[in-house]
C-alpha cells in the first residue's frame, strides 16, 4: 500500500476516490483530493492563527504544489483561483463545506508544525528562547545551538551599527561620554533608555515601568537636543530625528508609544505659551499621557468588531520649561531639572559618532539576551526584598525608583562581568545613583498628594537595612586595618558594624522623619541590635574608640 492509498483509507467514510473525481456518498464533489501535510500553527505577537499545508491530487496522477491555506475560513477557498485543474461540481451545493470538513478530519493525523513571525520590534520569547527584534536582524543568545523556526521580515526602523569602528570597550566608554556631558540628567534619561530595553525581562516578573522621566529646564540650554541624541536606538546613519511636540494631538502621540517597542521616546516642548488655550492643551496632553503610560492602556479603538485599547510599549521623556502635576499625576512623573548648558563643543563632538550610541546598545541587547533567564530571575530576587520594605513613599514612586536603579545596576553588572570596570567602581556608581535617584524620588513625592491607603504608618528599618544591604548600598572597608572615613563601616564577628551617623544618612536617604532612637529602638524589638553593656553600640579594637551599631549577618539574610 503506497502513501496515497493509506491517506483515502483515513479519510471519512462516506468519501471516496478514483478515477471520476471526489466523492461524498457517490455524490460528484471535484476533479481533486485535497491532499492535507501537516498543520501549520503560526504565532505572532502572542496571537496564534491556524493553516494547513496541502496539495491537490487529481484523477491523472497529477498533483498541485504545496499551498498554506487559512483554517479560519476554509469554505471561502476558491480553489479555482489557486490551480485551474481545481473543478468544483456546480450542481453540489455543499462541495465547499464537504471539502473543508475532509481537510479538517485530516488534520488529526498530520503533524503539527509551529511557526512563529515576528512583525515587532523589541524581546520576544519563542519557545523559552529569548530573541530581540533590532528591524533589520534577529539578535540571538550567544552560543544557541537550535533555535525555533522564526519567520522574519525587515521592519522600517533599523538599529545601525559599526563593529569595525567601535569596540565593545569603545562603545561603553562613548556612552558614558555621552551621559556625563551632563551627569544628573543624563544618567537618569539613560536609565530609563536601558529599562527600556530590558522591558520584557521586568513583564516577566510582573513589574510595568510606567514612569515619564521630565527633564525641566530653561530654553537655549540644549536639553530636548541632548535627549534626543542620546535616546534614539534606530536609525541614527540617517540623522536625529526631533522630537514630536506635545502640541500634536494624544492619538498621534498614543502611537508612536505603541509602535516604538522596547525603546525610550522624547517628545517635546511644555513651554509657557503666549496662548492659554495652546498652554492648556499642552498640559493636557502630557496629562493624558501619563496617565496611558502610568495606567499601561490606551483609549479605547475599534478592531473589527471588539473595543481594544492599545498598551505603551516604549519608555517616555518629556522635556520642558517648566513642573506640572499634582497627586497621582505628580507620582507619574520624575522631574529631572536641567540647569547647566551643554558644552557646545564636547556636544558637537559627540554628534559626529551617532552610531557609536546605537553599537552600544548592540553589544548590551546581546548581552541581555544571552543572559536573559539569569537577568529575569535576578531581578525577581531583587524585587523581593524591595518589596519588604515600607519607604514611606507614594507606591508609584516607590516602583520607579526600583526600575530605574536596577536597570543601572544592570548596566553596572555588564560592566563588571566585561571587565570594563571594578567592582569598587561598580559600587561608587551604583551607590552615587541611588544617591540621586532617592533624591529625585523624595523631591516628587512631596509634591505627590498620599491617598489615605498609600500612606505607610510605620516603617520596618530592619527591612530596610536588609535591603540596602543585600544592595550593596554599603560602603564597607574589607578589614579593620583598611577602614577610613569614607566607609560606612565593615563586616566584623560576622556582624555588619555601621558608623551611627553613615547609618541615619542612608535611612534619611529614604525617611526623611526617621530618628536614631526610632531606629535603634525597632532593632532592639527584632533582636537584631548587638549592644554593649551600658550603650547600644559596640567598640571595635583597632578602631580608635569608634563605635558602632552591630547588627549580626544572620538578621540580614
């Protein structure tokens, strides 16, 4: 029995085939047997849609090419329309429907393959394999051996890029040229490019960076130039492109949020305007914004029949001249003020590399996607012991302060594992961000207006030393005879011992109402606090008579 003789003999038992065509109860249906291959499941954007693979088998032996057919509307073929030997009995009302229920019965023996088309840009997830879409290229993990069947067709915008030109250690060092031609701005607008990037990794536990970085500051000072600049992943061999202004309208901006996927967008200008009404509908629209970014949905459109609203893809940074935004509104910004003008020639001489930026982010999207799982499952465990911790802010503040610093963290830990830089320089960075970043966060909130549910009564400074601590938020010398001024203390006895002054700087980084008597007296209920006999702290030998809060290792992990 050959191949084709053991397909009719699963097909339905009321068809059958030979030399006068198709038959459904000895009824004439058509001159072919639609011979089925296999099922085709193609999933796109997280939608799956359905095809067969088959060919036509006719009663002189002949058979069709392989054609993909949708399952999702397989009474409307028009077979005819695919191959002319295709002929349909006029007189068999129900051919198409008979047609499409022989093909769908053999479907259940035919194998499945999957296929998966990517039309986006940004972190896909095919399979458990992590890919990014650049436009122009896949960027796999490094070292995938099998990767799924992907589908791939070129998208407009393309990440332009010269390895010839710039090595990774090159491009990491332009980078920071870049942010630090204006270090406060600059290094919170590139975190929020880098959280940008690694968007899908923070989905992944749950987490939607939903914060609009606001870069305020004067006219003439360069700010939305060097934004822009700096943000734009795409197209860059093609020049900087402005930014939209926040005069067009909601919709216009609702869809570049959409359509700009796993990257950071600038639009432009909030300026105090001659016109009330032009004022009024650029604070409008920024509003509004926020509140799609914040809130992750968009208006409501119509798809077919169904009302869908789109969600923000991208990251958000606004520039303007002057602070908007009361209570919740407020907590969906983060001010940044832009003050110092730019170096007009340290500025120029950047611009004369625009693809050494987008190189950079080459090499870190490669990085992150070959250490995807990794990065996913350290963020997870970052997000746990954050969340331990009461910081007595508004809850949205309190989320943008976890993404942006741990998207520097990110960075800071590419760094190191590159050997770009030391783990001493690793946490100077780290440490000095936070430093600003808390102080951003604490400026915004008072200009948040708490709910009676987003209010914290009391804070857990145990929590909260954990966290700073399993943060590296510590300056800790490595021994005693290494300790000097700078450091906030060291590890001694297997007790974290802390400088009472270094301790509250910290915790006043965070609670700015917070007392040493508060604090001491919360470790002191917890067990956590190693006294002395008559004080609460503790002497070190060696130490020049310093004394120290000592609380053991074991209250910390």
């Amino acid at each position: 029995m050959n191949d084709l003789d053991e397909y009719i003999n699963k097909l339905p038992p009321e068809v059958s085939f030979s030399d006068t065509g198709l038959l459904w109860k000895e009824q004439y249906i058509c001159s072919f047997l639609p011979r089925v291959h296999n099922k085709v499941e193609l999933e796109s954007d997280g939608k799956i849609e359905s095809f067969v693979r088959l060919s036509c088998f006719f009663t002189n032996e002949e058979e069709s090419n392989l054609m993909t057919l949708p399952l999702s509307d397989l009474e409307a073929t028009k077979w005819f329309d695919l191959d002319q030997r295709c002929q349909l009995n006029p007189d068999c009302s129900k051919a198409m429907k008979y047609l499409a229920f022989i093909i769908g019965s053999a479907l259940y023996s035919v194998p499945v393959a999957k296929q998966y088309h990517i039309s986006r840009l940004g972190a896909h997830i095919v399979e458990d394999v992590p890919l990014f879409c650049t436009g122009n290229q896949l960027v796999w993990p490094l070292g995938i051996e099998q990767k799924p069947d992907v589908a791939f067709e070129p998208l407009p915008d393309r990440l332009v890029i010269d390895l010839e030109r710039y090595s990774e250690r090159q491009a990491v060092t332009g980078m920071l040229q870049v942010v630090n031609l204006s270090p406060d701005a600059g290094n919170v607008i590139f975190s929020q490019c880098l959280l940008s990037v690694l968007r899908a990794a923070y989905l992944d536990i749950c987490v939607t960076p939903r914060c609009i970085v606001f870069i305020v500051g004067k006219t003439g000072l360069k700010k939305t130039t060097y934004a822009a600049f700096q943000t734009q992943l795409y197209n860059r061999d093609k020049g900087i492109e402005h930014p939209m202004r926040l005069n067009a309208s909601c919709a216009a901006a609702e869809t570049i949020l959409y359509e700009k996927s796993d990257c950071a967008v600038v639009l432009d200008d909030l300026f105090p305007a001659n016109s009330s009404e032009t004022k009024r509908n650029q604070e409008k629209t920024l509003i509004e914004l926020t509140r799609i970014v914040g809130d992750s949905s968009g208006r409501a459109r119509m798809s077919g029949n169904q009302v869908v609203a789109r969600q923000p893809r991208c990251g958000v940074i606004v520039t303007g001249e002057y602070l908007i935004g009361t209570g919740s509104d407020a907590a969906r910004l983060l001010p940044v003020k832009f003050s110092t003008p730019i170096d007009p020639v340290k500025l120029h001489q950047c611009q004369k590399e625009p693809l050494l930026l987008s190189t950079f982010y080459h090499y870190f999207i490669t990085w992150f996607i070959s250490h995807y799982h990794e990065i996913r499952d350290l963020l997870a465990k970052w997000l746990t012991e954050y969340r331990k911790v009461n910081f007595g802010i508004h809850a949205r503040l309190q989320e943008t302060f976890f993404c942006l610093s741990t998207a520097y963290k990110l960075f800071l830990t590419y760094c190191t594992e590159k050997k770009f830089i030391s783990p001493e320089q690793a946490h100077l960075q780290n440490s000095s961000f936070q430093d600003l970043l808390t102080a951003l966060v604490k400026a915004q909130n008072e200009r948040a207006t708490l709910s009676e549910d987003s209010k914290q009564d009391k804070v857990d400074y145990l929590e909260l030393i954990r966290t700073l601590f399993k943060s590296d938020s510590f300056r800790l010398a490595d021994s005693v005879g290494q300790l000097k001024e700078k450091h906030d203390g060291l590890i001694y006895n297997d007790r974290l011992c802390l400088r009472s002054a270094k301790l509250m700087k910290k915790i006043h980084q965070f609670v700015s109402t917070a007392s040493l008597d508060d604090v001491v007296s919360a470790l002191i209920a917890k067990e956590a606090l190693m006294r002395g006999k008559e004080k609460r702290s503790i002497q070190i030998s060696g130490c020049n008579g310093k004394r120290f809060f000592a609380i053991p290792l074991k209250k910390l992990r």
